[in-house]
C-alpha cells in the first residue's frame, strides 16, 4: 500500500486529536527527564508531519467542511462525535501541529522542575486545541474549548512567575466567564434548532431578536478569549507570569479561539445580529489598535511589550472580520495566522534573552546584539514582521484587512493609521536598543549566541515570515471559498439589520 493510500484511509483529524492524548500517557510511564524531553519532541512533531496531508488533499475550490467524520455519540441527546475542516480553520490546524514541536524545544531548559507533568500538559493542550478548530458539533466543540483551561492554568500556576497563582487564577475566572455565557447561547440554539450539529445552525431563520440575544452572549465569550478591548485585562499578566512556552500557545494558538469563534458561529449564525452589532466592535477593534500600540510603547518589561503589541494585532484581526467583506475576512484570517507564527517567534525570542540574563528588562538587554549576532539577525526580522514591513507576513495580512476596511470606511482607516505607526516605534525602538544599545552590565560579556537547539527552533518560524510575506496566494487561496460562504450567509441579512434594531426597540 502507498504512503498516499495509507494517508487517505486514516480519519486524520481523529489521528490528530488522539494522538497527544496516546503521547501523554506514555509520557506518564517515562521516569527520565532527558527520555521526557525527546518523546514530547518526537511526538509532537511525528504529529506535524501527520497533519501535512490535510494541506495537499485539501480542495480549496470547495467551500464545504473537508475530512468529515461523524458518529452518533449520544443519541438521547443528539450529541454526534462529528469533525472537519474548511479553510479558516484548516490554517489554524496546521499552525496548532507546527507551534508545539517548537514549543517543546524552547521548554528544553526553561522547565527544570516536574517536567514529566509539563510535557503531559502540552500534549492535552494540543489535543484540545486541535479538537476546536475542528469539532462540527456544538457540545464537542464546548468539551474541547474548556479541556484546554485545566492544562492552560496550570501552565501558568505551576511554573509561572512569582505572581503565577494570580495570573492563573485571573485567566480561569475570565475565561470560566465566557464559558458560561458560550454553553447558554448553544443551548438556546439547541432548543431552535433540536440539534447540536454547527453546520445544521448556520442559515436557519432565527428570529432577529433570538439572533441579537445569542450574538451577545457568543460576544461576550470570544471577546474575552480574543481578548478584545476592555476584556484584555487578564492578558498581560498571563503572559507576563507564563512559561515561555506558556505565552507561545497564548500568543499563537488561544488568542484565536475568540476571532475563530466570530466566524464560526457569529457570521453564519447570527448575521442579523452581526450587521447590527458590527459597527460597536468596529469601534472597540479601532480602540484596541490604538490602546494597544500606545500601552506597548511605554514598557520596558519586553514581555508585557509583546503582550500589549497582541491586543493591537487582534484588534486588526476583529476589525477586518466586521467590515464584512472578503478582503477583511480574508485578511483577518492572515492576521491571525502571521500573529500566531510572529508573536510567537518573539516570544521564544523573549524566552532565550530570559535565560541568559534572568530578566526581561529591555534596558538590561541593550546592546547584546554585539554578543549575540544571530540572535539578533532573527529578532530583528521577527520585529520587522510585527511592524508589517513589506515582504514580511505580517504586512500581507494587515494590507489586506486596511483595504477591507477602506472599503467600508475612509474614516475608519484614517483612524486606525496611528497604529501602525506606533508598532513602527515600539518595535524599532525596541530592536534599537537590543542591537546597539549601550551595554551597561558586565554579564554581557559571558552571553553566548544561539546554539543548534535554539537556531532550530526560530528557523521554521523565519522560513514562514518570508513564505507568507513573499507567496502569499496559496494562504489566500485555500481559504478563498470558505470566506465567501460565510460572506454570503451572513450578507443576506445585511438589510434587515434595521429592522432587527426597530424589533428589539419596540
């Protein structure tokens, strides 16, 4: 039998899911920590190389949800075991399966104490993770999105910083928050439809009210995971107390939970209550822009910097997704994916100047660029990319989500322009001073560049910067179809939006 043949008779997004899941329990046999690190490493990677084929046999010119598996699960209760994939959630797939491999890596030496139970965390962490992006019913999608808090919160509790049970404990509560409010707007859904199947939710005639009640309750749950401006008050603090490979999964992988969230259910779903609500998040989008750019620019901590440069980033995410057309959408789903591998890198990069120095105090790190040339070759270019410098991915898809938001508004884009001046200044400033910032500590003169394990870890993340930022259009491609069947089963009720309002009013 083939390699092909084989790949196509495995039901790979069970493969994907269960895996992790069969790597941590051999993980809990393992007694050696050396033996620990390598299974974590080998696994997660053994499974990125599993998840390839959904990118070659995927068929971007459909725009129906590819690699389906369904199985009655409890059938009391209509509750199917049903999976699959379209282009949005596809690139999330994928960039779940490449960010763990690279996680495990910039754990390698960050973890010294109970490493056997971090490294079980990280895998139920990827199963989850993975089972969002591509659960088809509504409870299956609820059980994966709250398996990831456990391992989540004890990622930061367990080997955060000093103030690692506060940050824990503020990430739970807010997010247990929006948990609460996501099950209510699923059961009502349940209750409409008398089924939990997320396809067989989408397009149905719900009543404007309905739809205006739900959305609220879907937007107060994604906004906090986003985290949108005025729910992003727990994201500094995690990231700050996190392990580095705590922050990458947050920064890459979790923020999008809440914009992938907005496409899923809120566009198809409630696209009366979108169009009505839309023009109040573009707003909180264009506040989160400006607000993030400007609280960056006066950190020196480098991770709060970082941190406060993702609250921008997303709201460039938010505000391409509510414009509501293609070249937003298409944009923000970029933006997601280019925050996810830049942010990333940057915070493996925040991760290594933390080992060395044992701070992230950026006037303690000025001028190690003179010790540590490669380090600074990647950091530099991972710093381009998070100010979207051409030909970098980050300027494709913030390109793409200001011509989306062009289109919808002159005003709005003029107004969202200062934020893309002030990413230019923290993150040149920032990048300034690490490469030719005068060197004040002596400890400076023992750093070492980056050795084999840490150049393998940041290599991949580069090679994407400049695939994405150069050859764009097979991103873009693959995700082309899916983009506009959400457009079109949420522009169809663009014109009620008024009367949606005048029903609820009256």
């Amino acid at each position: 039998m083939s390699s092909s043949c084989f790949t196509e008779s495995l039901p790979l997004l069970s493969v994907l899911i269960f895996s992790p899941l069969v790597a941590a329990a051999v993980a809990a046999l393992i007694g050696n920590e050396r033996l620990l690190r390598w299974w974590a490493f080998l696994a997660t990677s053994a499974i990125a190389l599993v998840s390839l084929p959904l990118w070659s046999r995927f068929n971007p010119a459909s725009a129906e949800f590819q690699f389906r598996e369904q199985h009655a699960w409890i059938p009391a209760l209509k509750i199917d075991y049903a999976l699959g994939v379209d282009g949005i959630s596809l690139l999330l797939v994928l960039l779940t399966t490449l960010i763990m491999p690279l996680c495990v890596l910039a754990s390698w030496n960050y973890i010294k104490t109970r490493v056997k139970e971090f490294m079980i965390c990280m895998l139920v962490m990827e199963a989850a993770m993975v089972g969002v992006f591509s659960a088809l019913d509504a409870i299956l999608f609820f059980i994966f999105w709250e398996a990831m808090l456990i391992p989540m919160a004890l990622l930061i509790g367990v080997w955060g910083g000093p103030r690692k049970v506060y940050a824990s404990l503020k990430f739970f509560i807010y997010t247990m928050a929006g948990s609460v409010m996501l099950l209510v707007a699923l059961i009502a859904l349940r209750l409409q439809t008398g089924s939990f199947s997320l396809p067989g939710m989408m397009g149905q005639p719900y009543s404007d009210t309905f739809q205006l009640w739900v959305f609220a309750a879907f937007f107060v749950s994604f906004a906090i995971k986003v985290p949108m401006f005025p729910f992003h008050t727990w994201l500094p603090a995690a990231h700050v107390e996190a392990p580095t490979a705590g922050s990458v999964i947050l920064a890459s992988v979790l923020l999008k939970m809440g914009t992938y969230g907005f496409l899923r259910f809120c566009l198809p779903i409630t696209p009366h209550a979108t169009a009505v609500f839309a023009p109040y998040i573009l707003a909180l989008s264009v506040v989160a822009i400006l607000y993030g750019g400007f609280t960056a620019l006066a950190q020196t901590d480098l991770k709060k910097l970082v941190a406060y440069s993702s609250v921008a980033h997303m709201g460039f995410a938010t505000l391409g997704i509510f414009v509501l057309n293609v070249n937003g959408v298409e944009g923000a789903t970029l933006v997601m994916i280019n925050h996810g591998i830049t942010t990333g890198a940057l915070f493996i990069c925040v991760g290594i100047i933390y080992e060395r120095l044992h701070t992230r105090d950026l006037s303690a790190a000025a001028g190690i660029g003179k010790y540590m040339p490669v380090f600074t070759g990647f950091f530099g270019v991972f710093c381009l990319s998070s100010l979207a410098f051409p030909a970098t991915n980050s300027f494709v898809g913030e390109f793409l989500v200001l011509a989306g938001s062009f289109s919808h508004s002159k005003w709005m884009t003029l107004c969202v322009v200062p934020g893309v001046i002030l990413a230019a200044a923290y993150m040149l400033r920032t990048l300034q001073k690490v490469a030719y910032g005068s060197p004040q500590n002596p400890q400076h003169h023992d750093l070492t560049d980056l050795n084999f394990r840490e150049v393998v870890t940041l290599l991949p993340l580069l090679v994407f910067v400049f695939w994405i930022g150069l050859h764009p259009q097979p991103f873009i491609d693959v995700m082309h179809a899916s983009v506009l069947r959400i457009l079109q089963q949420a522009g169809h009720a663009v014109p009620a939006a008024a009367a949606a309002v005048a029903s609820v009013a009256g």
